[in-house]
C-alpha cells in the first residue's frame, strides 16, 4: 500500500491495526480525524456496519451520499430494502 500511496500525488495513507506497526495506528476506523477534502469521493468495502459508520461519519463531514460509493461482504441489505 506504500508504494501505490507514494505513486499518488497528494494520497495519505492512514493504516489502522490490531496489533500496530512502525507508522500505523490502533483502533478502528474514523473519519473524525481526517481532513477530507469538500470535493471528496470515497471508496468503501467491508462489513455493513463498518460501512454505515464510515458513510455516516462522511456525510456529516458534508460528503454528499452520491460520492460515496460501496461493496459489500456478505449479504447487501440496503439493497433488499
């Protein structure tokens, strides 16, 4: 992921661990922290309720729903819904 991140003008990578190396952090995942940009779209796959934080966490940074897009592990049901 380093290499692909140093590749990327501008890129960040923020890496999240269990059990944390030399330039990661623990915890979860959250957007609290990052400073993302007003033109920002986002990418996310996982778990549902990994993915309702995260998209939650966006869209009350002001991410509009429409530039955030998913795939889901496991059974979609936002989809079924």
């Amino acid at each position: 992921m380093t290499e692909d991140i140093e590749r990327l003008d501008g890129a960040d990578l923020q890496l999240r661990l269990e059990q944390p190396e030399a330039g990661s952090r623990t915890g979860f995942m959250s957007l609290l922290d990052v400073d993302l940009p007003a033109n920002a779209s986002l990418y996310l796959c996982g778990p549902l309720p990994f993915m309702k934080n995260i998209r939650n966490e966006a869209i009350n940074a002001g991410i509009p729903a429409t530039k955030i897009h998913y795939e889901v592990f496991g059974p979609d049901i936002w989809q079924a819904s």
